[in-house]
C-alpha cells in the first residue's frame, strides 16, 4: 500500500476521499471528530501544494437532499483550517467540473455528496470513471468507508495512475493490524453492545489471540440464556442465542478466557429518567431489564484492563446515554484511559462514551472505523484498502 510521501502532488488535483459522515442536528454537525481527524492529510497536501479535491458520503440518502449536504461540512471545514473550502453544488456535474479547474495550488474545494449519485453505492464504473476524470491523483484517507467496494473507494482506482493512503488510513491499518500479528501480551478485548450476531466473529477471533474477552453490553443476555439465567425483559436477540452457546464451547477450550458479568444494573423500563436497581447476581426478574453491568463487575473488568499490556475496546457495557445507567461504561472507559499498555478503541458508540466522559485524548488510538474496524479484527480483506495495493 502506497503511502502519502510516497506522491507527487505539487500542483496536482488530488481527489481525497475522506470520511465526513457527521452527525446533524437541524443542520448544525454535532460532533466534528471524523473531520478533525482527516486535517493531518489535508494540511499535508496543502503544504504541499496540492489542488484538493475532497469527496464523502453523509448519511443514507435515497437520491439529492437538502438535509443532506455536505455544505454545513465544508464551512465547518474552512473554520478548522483557518482557509476558505469552496463547496460544489453536485459530485460530477458542472459546479464541480468548474470548481476543480479553478483551484490554484493549495486551495480546497468540497464536492457534494457522493451518495447523491446512485451509482456510487454500486460501484458503478461510469461514476468511477467521472471521479477519475476530476483528479490527477486519487488519496483513500476514509477508513471508515474502507469496507466497502463503492465507485469512490474502490472504482476509482481503476481509472487512475497514482493512488495512495492518506495519513489517517494508513495509521487506522498499522494499528489494528498490529493486534492481530504482534500484539504486547497479554492482550485484553473488551466487547460491548447490543447483538451478539454483530460481534459473534470478533469475539471468536479474540478467543484464538488474546488472553481475556470481556463481555458487556445487552449482548451478554444470550450468553446468560444459554446458561439457564432469567432475562426478564432484556434485550435479548433471539438470533443471538445459538452463536452464544458455540463461543460458550469455543471458549472451553480456547487460548483465551471468556468473562462475563457478575451483577447488573436493572430498571423497569427503558427511559433515561428510569431508577436503577442493582442486582447482586445475573438472573434478572420478570419485568425488569438489565441497562448496565453491575459495580462489581465494573471493578473486576476494571482491574483485568489494568493489568493489560494491550488493551481492544468496541462496545459500550450498558445505556450510557441515560445518567443512571452510564456507571458500567464510564469504569471501563477510565481504566482503559489511565491503561500503561497500548490502548485502541473502535466503534461509534464506545468513541462517543470516551467523549462523553473527556477521555478520547487519552487512549493510543481512537478508531474512526465502524465496521471498517470490525471487519479488519475478524480477518476480512478491505476493498478500499485492497484497491491501493
């Protein structure tokens, strides 16, 4: 995989695509975190004397819509880099056509989002073939997106000599990758989250290299199911149930040892101003639910995470949202901060718990991927990272 010096961008078009999936509120981005983290790249290529180009999706939206655009992106854009971003009004069309001809090095323009085109989630060739057309040089810095073969991270590549990670790309696969071929022992997952079936892969991965998988989250309510615990009213996916019982048995005979919570903060009904109960034990009573893992599991995960030397966290261990029950997840995201070892947090939810609580500066890496994360830990090849060789 090309690297960014390994370019010649000096008065070059660029096309980079990056990563600007923000969240809005009434058209005001919430949180700018995946933006900051494609600055290195951008001020690389600016010092550099690059024309960029930047390209992105933002949300799932069926066709051209105002609540949508990425116009809010490249004005927040041009506050954090003290320098104006133009914005095109479409991806392909003339606006951008005009707005790349007219870039003088150094000077940034955003396209509109890529999702805008419906060929862009098809990997439609044409569409690739358009966005080559814009740019001398194509830069992948969108781990985040990496997972998937769509026209701008894997299309493109065939219609454009020179190609590259950005800066941010290639950290995201130097890191993950190192826990899984040489990680500093012993090595401790910490996994989280709602379903079962959407970390089955990962937690049976963890199981053949690292020494503790802890498990947190309403995903552990299968696991107590196939045990013969009560539920009550949890959430608890059915589906979820047979791959429980196989990393059960997986488990018995792994490498590594399969932890799950002692005790759990209950309440009886899903709602931020719900009081919690603590529970000294897993059997929850008809009626309740379980919304976080209890004090004492919090303190001997606490503890396990300490004596990590690497330390993986992807999930939250309970609705960290809703004050009450936030308890669970803020332990772990304390210890995993104040960890000695190398530190990676990946997921949406368990960056926004790290936030939540000011921690997101204090761990090695913070992961922008979501299932770009996922997929890299449970072994599968990236198409977007493939692409560039």
């Amino acid at each position: 995989m090309r690297s960014l010096a390994d370019l010649d961008v000096q008065g070059k078009r660029v096309l980079v695509r990056v990563d600007f999936n923000v969240p809005l509120r009434d058209g005001a981005i919430t949180d700018d975190t995946r933006i900051r983290a494609a600055l290195p790249t951008i001020e690389d290529l600016r010092a550099r004397g690059a024309r960029i180009i930047l390209v992105s999706h933002l949300g799932r939206p069926k066709g051209a819509d105002a609540a949508l655009s990425l116009a809010p992106v490249a004005q927040r854009l041009s506050d954090l880099l003290g320098t104006e971003v133009q914005f095109a009004a479409d991806v392909v069309g003339a606006s951008a056509r005009r707005s790349v001809d007219d870039l003088a090095p150094g000077e940034i323009v955003l396209l509109e989002n890529i999702r805008f085109e419906a060929g862009e989630t098809k990997n439609d060739p044409d569409l690739a073939k358009a966005l080559a057309g814009l740019c001398d040089v194509y830069v992948n810095d969108a781990f985040g997106s990496a997972h998937r073969a769509h026209s701008s991270t894997e299309g493109i590549t065939h219609h454009v000599e020179d190609a590259a990670a950005g800066l941010l790309l290639e950290r995201e696969v130097a890191q993950l990758e190192a826990i899984l071929a040489d990680p500093e022992q012993p090595l401790v997952a910490v996994l989280g989250g709602a379903k079962v079936t959407d970390k089955i892969a990962l937690i049976e991965r963890f199981l053949e290299i690292a020494d503790t998988v802890l498990i947190g989250g309403a995903m552990c309510f299968p696991f107590f199911a196939v045990e013969g615990h009560g539920v009550g009213a949890s959430m608890c996916e059915p589906e979820g149930l047979e791959p429980a019982r196989e990393a059960l048995e997986r488990a018995a005979g792994a490498r590594a040892e399969l932890v799950l919570p002692l005790d759990l903060g209950l309440a009886e009904r899903y709602a931020a101003d719900a009081p919690r109960r603590d529970l000294d034990g897993v059997d929850v009573p008809n009626g309740w639910m379980g919304l976080d893992i209890g004090p004492r599991s919090a303190e001997i995960y606490s503890k396990l995470i300490a004596d990590g030397a690497t330390i993986f966290w992807n999930g939250p261990m309970g609705v960290f949202e809703f004050e009450a029950f936030a308890a669970g997840t803020r332990t772990v995201a304390e210890a995993v901060a104040r960890a000695s070892g190398t530190t990676v947090v990946g997921g949406g939810d368990s960056a926004a718990a790290l936030t939540q609580f000011g921690l997101a500066d204090q761990v090695t890496h913070l992961s922008t991927g979501g299932g770009a994360t996922l997929e890299l830990l449970e072994g599968r090849t990236l198409p977007g990272v493939a692409a560039l060789g």
